[in-house]
C-alpha cells in the first residue's frame, strides 16, 4: 500500500466502458509524515475520497480486487482514507534525518 493525497481529477469523456461512472483522481505519493514524494499517479476512487485528503493507494492486482474493479482496466486504486498516521520514535528519527540530507 501506499500513502498519497489527492491533488486533482481526470476528467475523461471517451474511456473504457468498465470505467464508466468511475471517479478518477490524481495521488501523490507521500512518506508517512506527509511530505511529498516523486511522481503521481492516476487511481480509481473507490472510497469516494475528497481533494487533499490522505489515502490509501494499491496497485497492480491489488487494485483489480479492490470494491468496484473487479474485472476493470484498473492499475492503481483508492482504498481507504486515512485519519492518522504514527510511527515508532525509531523511525520517525529516521524520517527526521532523511529529510534534513
């Protein structure tokens, strides 16, 4: 699983026909104290998530087994919405050094 906030939408009037009525949102990835990662990706919503909200992100055969998309021509899908995160001291030491190289 991965970590992302929602940032945008897709909007597309031509898809595949499996897709139709599918909200389709734009993630970035983020480490777990929030702080954006490389990349974004295009995911179906399966959690009805809203714009800067934390989710919870699967891909792969993760995503075509998730509520909604099964047997759809989906990569990455939104699974859960996330109200919290926390991490051990060890490794939130470790988050804290990352981040200052």
């Amino acid at each position: 699983m991965i970590l992302g906030r929602i940032v945008g939408t897709v909007v597309s009037t031509r898809k595949d026909p499996r897709l139709e009525g599918k909200k389709l949102l734009v993630v970035k990835p983020i480490s777990p104290d929030g702080v954006d990662e490389s990349g974004y990706v295009v995911a179906v919503d399966t959690v009805d998530a809203g714009f800067r909200e934390t989710v919870l992100l699967v891909s792969g055969s993760s995503a075509r087994n998730a509520s909604e998309c099964k047997d759809r021509p989906v990569d990455a899908a939104i699974v859960g919405i996330v109200d919290t995160v926390h991490m051990d001291a060890q490794h939130e030491g470790e988050l804290a050094a990352a981040r200052r190289k």
